[in-house]
C-alpha cells in the first residue's frame, strides 16, 4: 500500500483545506517526473498516493459542493491511473490539465499554477 495508508482522517482533518489540496498538489507535481515507460510503478505509486489523499479530503469535509467538485477530479487522475496500469505511461497533457483543475480549486493553491505549470 501507499505511505498514506497509515494516514488517519482524524489526522487529515487537522490540516486546513488549502494545506490539503497543496499536499495532494505536491504528489501529481511529483508524478510529473515520471514521464519514461520504464516509469510506470513509479507513476502508479503517485496516482495512488494523490487518490488516498484525496479520498481523505473528500472523507473529512463538510461542504457538500466541494466534495462533489473533489470527486469529480478524482474520476480524472483514476482515468490516468488507469492509463497508467495499462502501460501508456504519462500523459502529459491530460496530466497537466488534472493538475491545474486541482490547483485552481483554492486560490492559495492557484497561485502555484505559474510556478508549477509554466
């Protein structure tokens, strides 16, 4: 399983939103660099890791408009985890338009956008 797995929701709950959907950001920043074939564990293990994470947002929030928006998203990166685990490696396009949806659910996190995705 992932290193998340440990990770408890009550533990989760402590951090503030914006922290949340930042570490999940980190994860599909992380998942950017494994763009060769021989890449594909590598690339699985992020997109597990950015689904726990974002099921455990998902999990602790209250906000019903932000849980539906949250798992919207996750349906994109378990579409590119399948591409994943179907050998096609990155999709870089499609990687980068998930990511930057993420990051522009928050405006702290959408002040990234152009210091990750320039």
């Amino acid at each position: 399983m992932t290193q998340h797995a440990s990770l408890t929701p009550e533990r989760w709950a402590r951090f503030d939103l914006d922290r949340q959907v930042l570490m999940i950001g980190n994860e599909m920043n992380r998942a950017a660099r494994f763009v060769a074939p021989g890449d594909a564990p590598s690339l699985r293990a992020c997109y597990e890791r950015v689904l726990r994470l974002t099921d455990l947002t998902v999990q602790v929030n209250p906000r019903r408009a932000l849980r539906r928006e949250l798992l919207r998203w996750r349906d994109l990166v378990a579409a590119l985890y399948e591409d994943a685990s179907a050998g096609s490696g990155l999709d870089a396009e499609a990687h980068r338009a998930a990511f930057r949806a993420l990051l522009q659910l928050r405006p702290v996190a959408a002040r990234q956008i152009p210091l990750l995705l320039a």
